[in-house]
C-alpha cells in the first residue's frame, strides 16, 4: 500500500468535495486542507497524476508518495486517521 499527499489547483468552479469524490475511485482519501489530500491507495505517483489530470483537470498538481514519517496540525481529517494510514505502510 501506497500513501500519497496530494496538492490541487482545482478548476475554477470545483468543490473541494468533489475533487475527494473523484480521488476516492483511487482508494481511501482524507482532505487534510483546502486542496490538500491524503490518498492511501495501491498505485503509483504517476498513476495518481494522470487519473487526477484525466478525470479532474486540475491547473496544477503534485503528488509525493510518503517515504518519511511527518508532522501536522490542524487539519480537516482526524489525528488517528493519518497515524492509523502511516502505520499501515512500510517506509
């Protein structure tokens, strides 16, 4: 299992709601920020940027696989939804 941040320009018009929807299709997604997900999924980054280009066409993107552990604070997802994510993937 794979565990992505993702960072969006959505499309002028796009809820951020709507944007979660469709990154759902990918796996378990958490909004961490306006913008700014957390993506638990088996694929890779790159499969991960072209669906979100195809199916949200965003203005700008990116996307990083965690490889490290991190530190946030408040976010719109629940603390013990990202530990139980960053515990559930190899490093």
């Amino acid at each position: 299992m794979n565990l992505f941040v993702i960072m969006l320009q959505l499309p002028e018009g796009m809820a951020n709601s709507t944007c979660q929807e469709e990154l759902r299709n990918l796996g378990e997604v958490a909004a961490l920020i306006d913008n700014g997900f957390l993506l638990r999924t088996s694929m890779k980054a790159t499969e991960v940027r072209d669906f979100i280009r195809d199916h949200i066409n965003p203005q700008r993107s990116y996307v990083t696989k965690v490889s490290h552990g991190a530190a946030w604070s408040n976010v719109l997802v629940p603390n013990s939804v990202i530990k139980e994510w960053y515990e559930s993937i190899d490093f």
